[in-house]
C-alpha cells in the first residue's frame, strides 16, 4: 500500500484567503506545466524528497515552502493567472 501526503495550503489574493489540498505529485505536474508555457524558473519548486517524507517536521516545513511557492507565482502574475494556476488555486469557486 502506498501512502502519500496531501498538502493543506493557506492561498492570500489580497483580502481573500482560502485553502488548496494538494498532493506534491499535483504541485510537480503543475509545474512542469508552468515552465514549459510560461518559461518560469524551473529551480522555484522545492524539491522532492524519498527520504523520511512523511516524517511531521518534513511535512511541517514542505507546506510551509509550497505556500510560498504559490505566493510567489501569484506575484509574477499579478494581473492574468495562467488558466492551469487558477484551476489548481481553485479560482472558479470564488469568482463571482
């Protein structure tokens, strides 16, 4: 049986705030995506890690680093979000 963590992410877009679950695999397949379309650094992802992966301060310190993660992609695009960001960001729940 393979066990895997889901990520509970804190999203800020100005006074909104909600949460994004996610797997690592979710965030890695969304990245790939970026850099391919929309040539960001590739290096931005923290990296994966096998070993002790689901030990509590590994996973602490991984959410906390996919957080700034999606921050920082919400920075460089201030004005339009990639169509593949705001679906993953869950957007379409929240615009009115």
């Amino acid at each position: 049986i393979s066990s895997f963590q889901v990520y509970i992410i804190q999203v800020s877009v100005g006074s909104h705030q909600w949460t994004v679950k996610h797997r690592y695999s979710d965030f890695h397949d969304l990245h790939e995506k970026l850099v391919s379309e929309k040539k960001i650094d590739k290096n931005l992802l923290p990296p994966k890690k096998i070993i002790g992966k689901n030990s509590k301060s590994l996973v602490e310190k991984r959410q906390k680093e996919l957080e700034v993660y999606l921050q920082t992609l919400l920075v460089k695009f201030p004005v339009t979000t990639p169509k593949v960001l705001s679906h993953f960001l869950h957007f379409h729940l929240y615009v009115s």
